[in-house]
C-alpha cells in the first residue's frame, strides 16, 4: 500500500514539474503540441484541441487574438442580454469566411474559432478530395435565437441563445453545384460521403456536432456548438 503512495505521488510530482516547464518555456516543443501554446487556426486538429479552444471561454482577448488569424471578415458586436439566459458576449457578426454565407450571422468568439479551424482543415480539404473544387458558399439556418433546445419552451435554453451554435444546411460549390443535408445525406455517394467527412470532422473540433441522425429536429442540417457537453451524433 505504502509502495503504491509513492509511486503515485512520485507520477503527480513528475506531472506537475512536466507542466510548470511546458508552461515556463524551459522545455521547447512545437506550439501545437504544447497545451499551454495558444491554438492556431492553420494547426491541424489533436488530442490538445479541444483543451486549447476550451481556453478561449476563459479569456476573450486570446479568443480575439486568435480569430484575428481566421480568413474571415467579421465586426465585433457589443454584449448583449435579452432576456434570462438570452444574449452573447465577446460575440462577432460574421459577414464572410472562407467562403460567402449568405445572411451574416452572430456567433460568439469562442464558436467563430472552431468554425474557422473546421473550414481550414476539413471543409474545404474535404470538398477538393470529393469534388476536385473548393466550397465558395455556406448555406446556413442562422446562429443567435432564443429558444430552448429543439424550439421547446419546457426545454433547457439551447447553445443557439447565447450565440454559440450555428445550424449549417448545405454547402455550394465553385461550379455552382448545391449540396444540401436534405436531399444528400440519406443517400449514397459522393455527396453523401462528403457530408459524413464534414459531420465527422466537426466531431474532432467542436463540443458539440449534431447531424441528421441525432433527431427528426436535424433532419436537414448539421448544429455546430461550443461550450457545454461533448456531443458527436
């Protein structure tokens, strides 16, 4: 038993010290592998991930200072509250991101971030692989509502009302060719491959990504959120 104590706290003690020299800069590691290292949005998504975007809820000048490297044209918007458990902070208005979108939309920095991540390294690669062309529109069912999950006013207040979701509902391509959740996803092929790469990898970045098979709710498009339970349905 004693033997046991001390191997334990030998292994805390070895931890503690790994991560006060990671956090000190006494040991040198590449920035995405160093849990310490804010994310970058070009960094290919790992283990550390989630921890890393999980930093940014805490600290809204890192979060910005993080969004400022997204290829996105966006304006941030004052905070917010319309009414309990309604509103946003350190939210931007999105007019833009690597691809048009339509209708701007409202989401707050800490989702912007992992949406950004998501286009860079699973969106757009993902449209090349499938269709040999990038994506130059997202189509999306918007971001900022108060309501509760699902619409249901006897349900928790959903991600969507504090501006920390956004519904996406298709996407089209350079040639101009549609591809929608709808009509897509419950078949077989190229498109609908495509759509399962986009689902998956949204799985590996954001807390929360939720298809067409999570509920009849989500029939014709995916939810993307941060913040909350991790969720890959």
């Amino acid at each position: 038993m004693r033997l046991k104590i001390f191997i334990l706290l030998v292994a805390a003690g070895l931890l503690l010290g790994l991560s006060y020299a990671l956090y000190s800069d006494a040991i040198e590691i590449p920035d995405r592998w160093n849990p310490w290292a804010p994310i970058q949005i070009t960094d290919s998504p790992n283990w550390l991930t989630g921890f890393k975007l999980g930093r940014l809820s805490d600290d809204d000048g890192l979060c910005r200072s993080v969004l400022a490297d997204a290829e996105m044209r966006y304006t941030p918007v004052p905070d917010q509250e319309m009414a309990p458990g309604c509103g946003f902070s350190n939210a931007v208005r999105i007019e833009a991101t690597s691809a048009a979108v339509g209708e701007p939309f409202t989401l707050s920095c800490r989702t912007a971030v992992p949406l950004a991540i998501w286009e860079v390294h699973v969106l757009q690669p993902a449209a090349r692989e499938h269709f040999g062309q990038p994506v130059v529109e997202l189509e999306h069912f918007g971001s900022y509502a108060c309501r509760g999950v699902a619409g249901r006013d006897d349900a928790r207040m959903s991600a969507h009302a504090t501006a920390d979701a956004l519904d996406i509902a298709g996407v089209i391509l350079e040639d101009g060719q549609r591809i929608r959740v709808l009509n897509a996803w419950p078949g077989e092929g190229r498109e609908a491959d495509f759509l399962r790469d986009l689902h998956q990898g949204a799985c590996r970045i954001f807390d929360g990504a939720l298809g067409p098979d999570y509920n009849p709710a989500h029939h014709d498009h995916f939810h993307f959120e941060q913040g909350g339970f991790r969720m890959c349905r």
